[in-house]
C-alpha cells in the first residue's frame, strides 16, 4: 500500500498511519461484515481510485477470486466509489452486480481522519450465501454497521498505543457484544464455550462480563482492577491476557461510538490454553539446550585441564607440543559451547568468539615473540554447527601463523626491547558468503610452498573442515603487504 501511496497520491505520512491502523483490525470488519473489504486510494491528478489492499472474510464466501490490489478504477466508472469520497457518506448500490455469474452487493465508506476523507472502503457482499440471518449473523452484521459509521465519522480506528498481540482473537473465536454499562446483550456459542472451560455455567445475556470473570479468575491471574474494568465493560480498546491455573484467555474489546458516544462494545474472546502450554515447553526446552552447551563446555575444560596436565607430564618435547595443540583444539570447541550456552537461539554472535580465540594464541608456548592480536569487520551471526567448525579453522590458522610464522625469530637486543609480531583476523560478511583471512608479518612461506604437499596437522585439520564440512575455499600466499602470509577463506553461510 505504501508503494501505491507514493507512487498515485498525495497523502501524507499521517494518512498513511491511518490507514495502517485501520488495516490492523479489518479483518474483524470483514468477518462482522461477512463481505470482501477493499482499500480505494484517490489518485493525485484526481483521474479515479487505485485498490490499494485488500480483505477476505473467514465467516463467508468470497466475492474477489482474484487479487485486485493494484487495480486503477477511473473516475465515473463506479458512481458510488465517487460520491462516497466527495460527499464523505455511506453509499450503498441500489442493484446487485454480477461479478463471475455471482450476484455481489457493493457499499463504500468514506475513510475520513479529522476532517478530510483520506481513502474510501468498498464493502462487497457474495449474496450467494445469503440466507435468513441468526441471532448470531444479526449481531455480526449490527456491529459491522456500527463500525462502518464510525470510520465514516473518523471515530475508527482508535489512535493510540494497543496490544500488538500475536495470539489476537479473531471473531470467530469467540463474540460478546456489551452494553454501555457493561451488561452482555449477546455471546456467541464459542464465546459461551471459552467462559465454561473459565468454569462458568450457564449464560451470559444480561450479567456484567467483568463481575463474571472477576468471580471466576483469581486476583494473582488477572490484570490490575483498572484494566480488568476497561477491557470487560468495553471502555478501553486494547487486550489483555486472564486466565485460571488451568485455562489461559486473551480478551480484546473494541468499544461502539457509531455517533461519537459510547453504545456499548465487541469483546472477542480467545483460549490460548494450549498455546500458552507450547510456550512453556519451548522455554523449558530452551533452558534444557542451554544447560546441555553448559555441561558440554565443562566437560570440555576438564578434558582440556587433563590434557594440559599429561603435557606438564611428558619428557618428550614433541609430545608435548602436540598435547599443548590438543588443548588449544579443545579449547576452541568450549568456547562456542559457552556462548551457546548464554544464547536464547542456536545461533552464535561469532566476534565475540573470535575475539577470545585470538586471545589463546598468546599462550603459544614455544614462540620467542610478543603476538599481538587484533580483528577487523564482522562475522555477523553463524548457525551453531557452522560456529564450531569456524572456530576450530580459525584455531588452526592462528595456531599455523604463530608458530611457523614466528617460530626460531631472532630476539632482539636489550635496548630495542622484545620483538612483537602482529596477526590481523580479518573478516566480511555478505548475505550468503563469509570470507575471512588470517594475515601475519613474520617471515612467510618457504620457497616453492605447495600446500597439497603438506604434512602439517594443523594445515590438513584446516583444509579438511573448510572444504569437505563447509563447502569452501582455503588458500595460502603471501601477505599483501610483502612480508609474512596471508590464508584466506571463503565459505558460504
């Protein structure tokens, strides 16, 4: 509709928060109506109307098959679309008209917000299903009238902050229309059915709703005195949640001014019982996976604390240089398990990862430098199992920087103090790519280095995990700066 609006029109940003908020709420409108609703914006130059949305009901057939959003109606092709916008009234056609060999009977309501008619709304009605209405479709079809005068009058939709409720009921679920007092005039069979599993029985004409569900909601499970108020009698147009220690309810009211004073009210009623059960249970479930990446990381540090133990043990220098590798592997791997273990989602903030594993190359014990460090740019947020296989690749190239990089450099002298090497973790996220290199400045790659040919386990762990369990890309060569290397990496995420 925003397209439309500025693409044809001349309403301004306030006109378009109106209608917004009407949309919010037309599908009670349709429902209540039982008819196609559609949104009839005036074109600048004053050629006619463009459709510029669109409603179905879910309590009757539908008169638009198709989708008509878009469509240009020119002026004087549909009288009644022209009077309703400039004479700012109700305008109902005096004959049906056939729309696909069905007969449709069509209204328009003139949008007005403050005191200009801003759109207009076309009502249209699929006669086919048009029987001999109940009490219930009476209801319906009063409080759609309702309505429609006071979006005409500019009295709806109510401006101001509501509930923007994911779980709001829908007329179907349950329909209780009040008076200005607060007195039930009519609740529909499912609205009946909502307040006996609340544990009322009986019916419902004729008491006030909120002394009702007041006697049947306990004051710790209910909203304060005031809301309760509000909402029931129908005063307030907002939502609020109630329930028992066994059934939980939203209730919505949208209070009646056809005429700008207050004739009483639609409150729409809804059990969420069962939602509100699968809620719990994803949170339980959240909290378990939260404590399972807890455990996960614990038992990883007392593997790496073993391990780092058995190194302290070993005479053979090799040996233990590879169990010292062993804990900066295992290390990697914990680290993502407690950032996952804090996280609501299965999914990593992955800098903050980053970040620490850049720390761990600092305990390098067999480097005669001081190693600094730092990241550029983002890796943005990467799915856990991604997380981890970064992370222990990341391990690896700096583990490969620090030790071959650095590893026999010449100290230097006492007045001009340690030499420091510096590793830059570089990375750039795109919608479906990660790329990120690892550059360092020590002295470089050997003469005729291939990296097929390579032995190292820290390079074939590497080349391994970004090409067979990422599906991307490892490259190795010089730094762009001249001195030292770069390893480059290239994944789709």
């Amino acid at each position: 509709m925003t397209d439309l609006v500025r693409a044809h029109t001349d309403l301004d940003a306030d006109d378009v928060l109106w209608l917004q908020l009407l949309q919010a709420d037309w599908q009670i409108i349709a429902d209540l109506s039982f008819a196609d609703l559609v949104l009839w914006l005036p074109d600048r130059e004053g050629k006619g109307f463009w459709a510029g949305s669109q409603m179905r009901p879910t309590t009757g057939p539908t008169a638009y098959v198709d989708d008509i959003v878009g469509t240009f109606v020119p002026a004087g092709r549909r009288p009644h679309l022209d009077a309703a916008y400039a004479e700012g009234r109700l305008v109902r056609e005096g004959d049906p008209e056939w729309r696909d060999d069905v007969p449709v009977r069509s209204e328009t309501i003139p949008v007005r917000s403050g005191e200009r008619v801003i759109a207009v709304v076309g009502r249209h009605t699929n006669l086919l299903g048009v029987r001999t209405p109940s009490r219930l479709e009476l209801s319906y079809l009063q409080t759609a009238a309702d309505l429609t005068q006071m979006i005409a009058a500019g009295h709806f939709p109510v401006p101001g902050q509501r509930s923007d409720h994911a779980d709001t009921p829908r007329v179907g679920d349950g329909f209780i229309r009040v008076d200005d007092e607060g007195r039930v005039v009519y609740a529909s069979p499912n609205a009946l059915s909502v307040y006996r599993r609340l544990g009322h029985s009986g019916d419902l004409d004729g008491l006030r709703l909120s002394e009702v569900t007041r006697q049947l909601v306990p004051p710790r499970l209910r909203p304060d005195e005031e809301t309760l108020s509000a909402v029931l009698g129908g005063r307030a147009n907002r939502d609020a949640e109630i329930g028992t220690h066994s059934v939980s309810l939203i209730v919505r009211a949208i209070p009646l001014r056809p005429q700008g004073r207050l004739i009483g009210s639609i409150v729409l009623v809804r059990d969420v019982t069962e939602l509100r059960r699968r809620d719990r249970e994803l949170v339980t479930k959240d909290a378990t996976i939260r404590e399972i990446h807890h455990r996960v990381k614990n038992n990883l540090q007392t593997v790496a604390a073993l391990l780092r133990l058995q190194a302290r043990r070993m005479g053979n220098p090799d040996a233990k240089a590879a169990l010292e590798e062993a804990v900066r592997r295992v290390g990697s791997i914990a680290i993502v398990h407690e950032t996952l273990s804090q996280a609501v989602e299965e999914s990593v903030a992955f800098d903050d990862v980053a970040d620490r594993l850049a720390l761990m190359v600092t305990d390098v014990g067999s480097v005669d430098v001081r190693l600094q460090v730092r990241r550029e740019g983002s890796f943005g947020v990467l799915p856990s199992e991604t997380a981890t296989t970064i992370a222990m690749v990341i391990t690896e190239l700096l583990q490969n920087a620090a030790e071959h990089g650095y590893a026999g450099h010449p100290e230097a002298d006492a007045s001009s103090g340690p030499v420091t090497g510096r590793i830059v973790l570089s990375a750039e996220r795109t919608e479906d790519r990660l790329r990120f290199t690892v550059d360092d400045d020590g002295r470089g790659l050997p003469p005729g280095f291939d990296v097929a040919g390579q032995s190292s386990l820290g390079l074939s762990i590497a080349t391994t995990l970004v090409e067979s369990e990422l599906g991307g890309r490892l490259s190795l060569g010089p730094a762009p700066s001249g001195r030292g290397t770069r390893a480059g990496i290239d994944v789709p995420v």
